[in-house]
C-alpha cells in the first residue's frame, strides 16, 4: 500500500536511498520531509512491512517538484518505479498541480523511458549539472490538459473461456475474442482443470493476437495490460497472468490485476452508468453473493453460500438428471416446459447467506425414490420445481438486504445471470428501481468484462506488479 512516510519506515527509506543515490540524503532531510507535509509529501510503498519504493514531491504555488524516485534493489525491474510514478502523478493531479517537473540524468535509460512513456517531455538540457559532468534533462508533465482516450487490453483465462478484448475508456470496443472449451468438458460432465489449463495455452497468443488485429492499432496504443488475477482455477489463471505479464514487460506497459467477479459486475456499464449505492447479486458457477457497493471502489459481501453456488447447483442437477454440461442452460430450457408437481424444500439460512446443498440433495433423494418405485422422471417438472426454489431463494434473500441496505439500483452478474426465468423474476421484484440485466453475451465468461473493470483499477491507480501472484480464492472484498 502507498501511503506518507512515517518514523517506522525511515530506517529501510535510508537504506533505499543509500543504494539508488550517489549523494543520498541523510536521515535529518528525511526527518524534516516527515515534518513539513504542507510544502512537500514522501510517500512509501509498503508491502508486508517492507519498504519497496519511495518517491518525494515538494509543492510550489501550482507546480510540483518530483524530487526522487527510488525502487529497492531486489525490487527493481517489477514494475514498483511505474506504479509509485502514477501514485505521484495523479497526487499532484487531485492538489491542482498544472504542472509536473523534474531533472533526470540523460544518461539514465531507465528513468527516460519511465518519465517519457508517462508523457513527460523535455523541456531542455542543463550542462554539466551532476558532479561527475553530466547533463539533465530538465522533464515537465502537464496535469490538467484533457488526457487522451485511454486503451486496454484484457485477458481473461480464470475457468474454461480464453478470451482477449480491447476496450477504450469511452466503451467503444475495439475487439472482443472468445474461445469456449465447454464442448471439450461437456465429454467429462464438467471442467477438468488440467485440461483446461492446457488449452487455454494452446489458445491465448492466438486469442491475443486476433484481438489486436481486429481492433486495428499497434501495441504502443494500449496504456495497460489487464488480466484476472482471481478468483478462478489456479493453473488457467496462471496461463492468462503469464501472457499479460509477458505483453506488459515487452511493451512496457502497467499491468492490471482484475478481480473476475468485478468484471461480471462493471461489464453492466456497457449497457449503462452504474449508480451507487448498488447492490450486485453475484451469481456464477462458483458464486452466489450479495455485494453492496458503496462506490467503485468500495465492495462488501454481505451474502454469500454456505456450501454450492447456484451455477454449481444447476451443473450438478442436471447431472443426476442425466442432462448434458454446463446444466443451467439446459434447466433453464426444461423448465419453460415444466409445470408445479413435485415438491422440493426452501433453503433455510439465516441473514442474507445462501445454501443449495440440501435442494440438490433433495432432487437427489427424489430422483432415487421416483426410479425405485418404477415411476419415469418428469424432468421438465423436476427442472421447474428446482428452479423455482433456488431462484426464489435468491431473490428473497436480494429483497431482505436490500431493506437493511438501501440501495439505488440492483445489479445482476454472472454466467447464472443469462438464465431467463431469474431475469423474469428480477424484473417483477425490482420494477421500482434502477435495475440492470447484463445482456446475455455478457453473462458468460468474457475479456470485455475485464477491461470494463480495468478501467476503475487505471483511474484509481490501482497496479500489480511483475510478480504479483495469482489468487485462486480472492474475495471481492480484496
Ligand atoms: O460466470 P460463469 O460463465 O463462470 C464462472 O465464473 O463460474 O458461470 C458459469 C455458470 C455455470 O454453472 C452455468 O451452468 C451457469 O453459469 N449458467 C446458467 C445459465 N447459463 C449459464 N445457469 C442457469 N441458467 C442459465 N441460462
Ligand atoms: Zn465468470
């Protein structure tokens, strides 16, 4: 996390500074930028305690100074220069600032390339400036002048889609590629995770590079790479973060971590602006949660499952009724034709959580006692009835929160989203409100929901680094 220097970090800061700077400050010009925030800010990057980076700004009417930048050295080259930059940049943007300057040695091509590529422009050499006779350049960034469209490129690999799309931050879409293995896994009743794995390899630089095709620019256009760094299957999201971090550090550009439920959320801007507070019912295959959303920044989960997710219900239903992978589509159908027959349970949990377990296991029990007894399943009426339980259950819940959470409008998200009755039902319940139903060719897996969701990530400056791990099992609350 970035944030003011304080007396703890003053000891690594010093160590920092000794390694990066020839004439490094001494421990009292540190003392006295603690001191004197008015005129001047340090800020560390501070990731488990350690100190990775710092960078110092001192204020002058409306310009600043951007005195250092200074990376650890077993830190260097991972992408902690650019991100502390643009902590800095947008700092100095949100006090006012109009302008930025700075002095680099021209001999430091490293520093060039970091400032230049940030929009810095040289505005003219000052000879001999450094000791040992070197020149500097001196650097300026305009803060205020209206910023050109910004462009991503997002990759999405968390589960059994491969997928690359290019987005600019007005929502045009340059290009959106998609290649689904659902035919591969159907054979196996469900995603195998090495194989999936092994396809999304075979699949991304293809994917990749038919999306920049399409959309028609170079890679000196995009101004990120976004990927999902999590949730999803481990070895996917390992194939997908390897190809963003590859693209990042051959083209030099910040790279962006996006949470995958976050994009199932934010891909809804393609349809409209997003208004907050929002409440997100989440509802995928491995998902089912109730999130408000105070801002875009700003998530909290305050329902979730307490065993299956609802896609994962659909998946595993359909399997005892001998129907094809994935199964939410194919209930979704059957049900159309079903009509109330049989009976299954409500699930009964406290608060806003959600169960499935005992309503699978209840079709379970039933298609077990029917085949016993020598009587033929009506799958149409056993898809119905579970459907009608476990939806209702959903919005029930969605209701409840919404009293204890007044909330501007609903949202709903996921590959479940697409299913026709849940979005009939959501309809009827929420006409009062602003309510957003993702159009269905957002609700499966996609890229475009990634780079709809990077965007909050670039405008926040919020940035991984080369070695950012994936996270199988991160929360949205991350
Ligand atoms: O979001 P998604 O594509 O992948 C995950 O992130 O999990 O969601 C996939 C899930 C699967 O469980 C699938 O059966 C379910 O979404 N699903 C549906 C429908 N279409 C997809 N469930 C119910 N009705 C549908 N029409
Ligand atoms: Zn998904």
């Amino acid at each position: 996390m970035i944030e003011l220097l304080k007396d703890e970090y003053l000891d690594q800061v010093i160590e920092i500074e000794k390694e990066s700077f020839e004439k490094p400050w001494s421990r009292k010009n540190f003392l006295s930028e603690i001191a004197n925030h008015e005129l001047s800010e340090l800020y560390v990057d501070v990731i488990d305690g350690k100190v990775v980076s710092y960078g110092d700004l001192w204020y002058m009417f409306e310009n600043c100074d951007l005195t250092k930048i200074a990376v650890r050295r077993d830190m260097r080259h991972k992408g902690y220069g650019r991100k502390m930059l643009s902590h800095l940049i947008a700092t100095a943007a949100r006090k006012g600032c109009e302008f930025m300057h700075l002095e680099v040695n021209v001999n430091n091509e490293d520093a060039l390339k970091l400032y230049e590529g940030n929009g810095f422009e040289t505005v003219r050499t000052r000879k001999r400036y450094y000791e040992n006779g070197d020149d500097a350049y001196d650097m300026i960034l305009a803060l205020l002048v209206e910023q050109e469209h910004k462009i991503v490129l997002a990759i999405e690999s968390s589960c059994d889609e491969t997928a690359c799309a290019i987005l600019d931050d007005q929502l045009n879409v340059l290009s959106s590629v998609v290649t689904s293995q659902i035919d591969v896994h159907a054979r196996f009743g469900g995603v195998i995770p090495e194989v999936a794995s092994r396809m999304h390899v075979e699949q991304i630089s293809v994917i990749v590079k038919q999306a920049v095709d399409e959309a028609g620019i170079s890679m000196d256009e995009v101004d990120a790479i976004a990927y999902t760094i999590g949730p999803g299957l481990i070895g996917s999201l390992h194939v997908g973060a390897t190809a963003a971090k590859s693209l990042a550090i051959f083209y030099d550009k910040p790279l962006i971590g996006v949470h995958h439920l976050k994009g199932h959320i934010f891909v809804n801007e393609m349809i409209k602006p997003l208004i907050y507070p929002m409440m997100a019912l989440v509802v995928s295959g491995g998902h089912t949660e109730l999130v408000y959303i105070e801002n875009d920044q700003s998530f909290r989960i305050i329902g979730t499952t307490l065993d299956d997710a609802v896609g994962e219900a659909y998946d595993k239903v359909a399997r005892l009724m001998n129907e094809a992978y994935p199964g939410g589509p194919v209930i979704d159908r059957l049900a159309k034709q079903g009509v109330e027959h049989y009976q299954l349970p409500t699930p009964k949990v406290d608060g806003y959580d959600f169960s499935f377990s005992g309503l699978k296991n209840a079709v379970a029990q039933l298609v077990k006692r029917e085949e016993e007894a020598g009587n033929q399943i009506n799958k149409y009426d056993l898809a119905y009835a579970f459907q009608e339980v476990a939806l209702h259950s959903l919005i029930a819940k969605t209701k409840e929160a919404l009293k204890e959470y007044p909330c501007r409008s609903v949202v709903l998200a996921g590959g479940v989203a697409a299913n026709s009755r849940l979005r009939e039902l959501m309809s009827q319940n929420f006409a009062d409100m602003d309510l957003i139903l993702p159009p269905l060719k957002y609700c499966t897996d996609n890229a475009l929901m990634i780079a709809c969701a990077a965007f909050h990530y670039l405008r926040a400056n919020k940035f991984v680094s080369m070695d950012a791990p994936s996270k199988p099992s991160m929360s949205i609350e991350d």
